[in-house]
C-alpha cells in the first residue's frame, strides 16, 4: 500500500488558503457571469426583497442599478417568501430575488420564469435547479459570511464600475444583519470600496447623538433600568461621572478614553456581566446625502419603516428621498416606543420557560413585525444565560410569526431546530443557525408550542 508523506503545519496552512482563495474566486467568477447573463435578458424585471435593513439596501442598490441601465422593472419587498406569494408570481417576468430565496429553492424551481437569486440565507431542501433558476449564495461555496446587500453590491460592481458609489448602502445592509464583527476579504474590498469611516468604540448606537439618548433607547443592548426610561440613562450618566456641557451630554464618539473606560463600568455594574467585549468594535460611520452617520443607526431607522408597514418609505430614503429621511425619523420615534411598549409588556408576561429555553407568546400583543427585534434584544442582554434558545411568538392575521434567538449568539443550531417542528406540524421556515423564524397557520398554535418543547428538551438532553 502506498503511503503519502504527511503535510508539515505550514503547508497544510498554505494548502488551506489556497482552497479558501480558490472557494472565493469561484464565488466572484458566479457572480461575474450571473450579471453577464442578466445583461442579456431582455425581459420586464420584478426584484423580490426582504423587508429588513439588508434586504432594503438590496433592493435600493438593485433599482439604482437599474436605473442607470434604464431597464423597466419593479420592487416588491415582502416580510416572506411563502408558497401561496410564488404561486402568484407573474409568469413572464423575469424574477430577482435578493436577500431570500434560498429556503424556497423546491417551490422556485416549479416555476419557468427566467429566475435570478442573491441570497446568504441557509439552503432550505436540496433540489436539481433547472437551468432557468441561478442562484448565488455564500453557503454553496463555503464562503466568508456576506449579507444580500453585499452580494447585490457586487453584482452591481460587475455590471457597471460606476456602481461603486453604492457599497455605503452594501455597509448599512451589512451592519443591519450584525455581520460587521466578522468580515473576510470580499467584506474587506466592499468597505475600502465605501465612504466611510471606522472608529472603535462601546456598540451603542446612534454613536453620534447625544448620549442620555443613546441609553434611554438602545436596542443593541437591554440595559436594566436604563433601557426605555430617561430618567434611568441620566442616573447611569451621573454614576459614571459624565457631566452636560452646554446644556447636552456629549455623543458617544465624542467620548475621550476615561469617559468611555466610566461609562463601560456603570453599564457593566448594571447589567451583571464580567465582561462586555461583545459590546466594543467598531462604529462605522457611513456616507449618506452629504454628511457621516452612525450605520447602526441607519440601519435600525431602515429597519423600523419596514417593521411599522412603510417599506416604502425605507426604499426612497436609501434611494436619497430627503423628504423620505424627514418621514422615517418619525417611524423610527414611534417604532422604538413600539419596542419599549413590547419590552415591557414581555417582563409582565407569563410565559413557558425550562431548561434553557424560554417561549414568549405575545400572540396580538405585539405586532409580527417587531417581534424579531425584540427576540435580538433579549438575546443579546444579560437575563438570560448564553445558549439559551429564546423563540418570540406574534399573531399575523390568520398566521402565526415566530422568532427565534440564541442567547449571546453561542450554542445549538435554532434553525434546525424549527426546521424539524415545521416540518411536523406544517408552515414554513427559514434563517441562520442563531437567529432563525417561521410562520405556521394559527390553528397549529398549541401542537407548535407541544411539539417545539419536546425538540427543545431532546437538544437539552444531547448536550
């Protein structure tokens, strides 16, 4: 039997990112002729995107594209890619799916429209794709982690270099699916490409408001007492020692280092952590209209339109509607009152809790809309242990939403969790290993609940 020498660590090392560059050259080669075959086309074009911030800013970036190549065509932003919304797709459109699709491959592939997917969600049932349906996703390639947003700018990129001048919008989409901590070459070229500026700081945002503020309604991190009441952020800014000048307190990037060193201990202090490395990074600050802001903040102004039904308006405000920028500042006010009203309601609530697990079900309580976010909130506060799988319930008419978390983004994979109950009890999933959701029919509600804690506690007993 032949024997092969063994590889020396270095060139095992070397062999290894030879295989990641050849990953990502095929993935950017994908890509590059995905848009040389869309070029070709010459069909009316319906882009289908998500309704949250990255989804948003794939479709912002697709139109602007569009636009230039003067290409008839129309956005429909929806909140998910069901069965019944594909079974009434028009037949001779071609169809541009951004930021979704990838779980819905087995019903996509039914149809014969010319069929074009930018995706990072995780691939829902393996199928033969016909050859009219062409799909680019990171999970197929083993690819560093890109947002649609990302996806849709590079593909932008390869149609057109002009489209440079859109990867802000590719940093906000970014930003609003929290994959900024973890960014790869491909992310690396998407930002030098961006307006923008990057500064280390605590991760609250708006980074660029004045801080009683920032803290009174944070939804990047749950803060006992602060979170939602003023007089509770004001209490926090007087124990760490930060005082008004001219009448305001300073903004968080206006903080020198031993007021930022003050104000990370009261935080600390108040939320019973040993540690808050989670909570420093980067603040990017992005290029919008004339003028850097925090993309955090972008990202959760974007976000609330879509959440309080006005996708719309999100849409026009990335596209650079001022008029839109004027109309979302109001929704963002009024959808982080919808937050603290939610956060509120849920700390009264019953809810059913066990081993590392806890089911919040708002029913019509809540809207479906925000449900998600508040999920992402507790997730990422300190009431519950890291690991613990946190799943948010809310009526959607005759549908049930349900959102799904992983307690300080570590432990068992939430969507194959919620794949194995739909697939039992019926609906439809969708997501990522720590923040996945569903939707089931109303009437599945009590076999869900059933069905989800007897999965739960099996995953309990393999740890």
């Amino acid at each position: 039997m032949l024997e092969f020498p063994k590889l020396k660590n270095t060139q095992t090392d070397n062999l290894k990112k030879l295989l990641e560059r050849c990953k990502r050259g095929k993935m950017l080669e994908k890509i590059k002729t995905l848009a040389e075959n869309f070029i070709a086309q010459d069909k009316e074009i319906l882009v289908i995107s998500h309704h949250d911030t990255d989804g948003i800013c794939s479709a912002a970036i697709m139109a602007s594209a569009l636009q230039k190549l003067d290409k008839k065509f129309s956005i429909k932003i929806i909140k998910q890619l069901e069965k019944e919304l594909i079974e009434k797709l028009p037949k001779k459109d071609l169809l541009f799916f951004l930021d979704l699709g990838s779980g819905s491959l087995e019903h996509l592939n039914q149809l014969d429209n010319e069929i074009f997917i930018l995706d990072h969600h995780e691939i829902g049932k393996q199928t033969s794709l016909k050859d009219n349906v062409r799909i680019v996703n990171p999970h197929l390639y083993n690819q560093e982690q890109l947002s649609g947003s990302c996806l849709t700018y590079l593909f932008v990129k390869e149609i057109s270099k002009e489209n440079k001048e859109l990867a802000n919008l590719a940093v906000i989409g970014m930003v609003g699916d929290m994959l900024e901590k973890n960014i790869g070459k491909i992310g690396n070229i998407i930002i030098n490409d961006a307006e923008m500026l990057i500064k280390k700081g605590l991760l609250l945002y708006p980074a660029t408001r004045p801080l009683n503020k920032t803290l009174e309604f944070s939804s990047s991190m749950f803060i006992p007492g602060v979170t939602g009441s003023s007089t509770g952020a004001a209490g926090l800014l007087k124990e760490a020692g930060i005082e008004k000048e001219n009448g305001n307190y300073k903004s968080l990037i206006e903080l020198n280092e031993e007021e930022m060193s003050k104000l990370v201990t009261a935080i600390l202090l108040r939320r019973n952590d040993k540690e808050i490395e989670d909570f420093i990074g980067n603040i990017y600050l992005v290029k919008l209209f004339t003028q850097l802001e925090d993309a955090r903040e972008l990202s959760a102004i974007i976000n609330s339109c879509s959440r309080l039904d006005h996708s719309n308006i999100a849409l026009s405000l990335c596209m650079g509607s001022k008029k839109a920028r004027k109309k979302a500042e109001e929704i963002y006010a009024s959808y982080k009152q919808h937050l603290i009203a939610g956060l509120n309601f849920i700390s009264n609530m019953k809810k059913i809790e066990g081993d590392n697990y806890i089911i919040i079900n708002a029913k019509s309580n809540i809207k479906d809309t925000i449900i998600g976010t508040l999920a992402s909130m507790l997730s990422m506060s300190s009431l519950y242990k890291e690991g613990t799988a946190i799943i948010t319930m809310a009526n959607n008419e005759n549908k049930i939403k349900i959102s799904a978390r992983i307690a300080g983004r570590n432990g068992r994979n939430i969507r194959e969790i919620l794949d194995s109950v739909v697939k039992e009890v019926g609906g439809e999933s969708g997501g990522h290993a720590l923040a996945a959701g569903c939707l089931i029919s109303k009437d599945k509600e009590q076999e869900f609940i059933e069905a989800l804690k007897k999965r739960l506690e099996i995953e309990m007993v393999k740890i």
